[in-house]
C-alpha cells in the first residue's frame, strides 16, 4: 500500500506496518499500531508479531 500512495500521492510514507509470520493483521493490530503512530511512540517499522 505504501508504493501505492508514493506513486499516486507523489508523497513518501513515514510509517510501515508489516507483517512476516504469513497471518493475516487483525483489527487490533492495526488500530494499536495506528494509534502508537498518532501518539509519535511508534517506530518507523511496526512489526506485528501475533500468532507467532
């Protein structure tokens, strides 16, 4: 999504939110990292590693 929005945008992302165990992103996944980037305590990299 993030190429996405740079190559519609003309704009970078400041944030990623990835996933690598091959699960899908639940709901509170998502809505906990969005809130830490809104927040300014997240990283650049949200990894998400639930159901691992």
């Amino acid at each position: 999504m993030g190429s996405l929005l740079n190559e519609h945008l003309d704009r970078k992302v400041d944030y990623y939110i990835l996933k690598y165990t091959g699960r899908p992103m639940t709901c509170n996944e998502v809505f906990d990292s969005v809130k830490k980037i809104i927040d300014n305590k997240a990283e650049k990299k949200q990894v998400l590693t639930y159901g691992v």
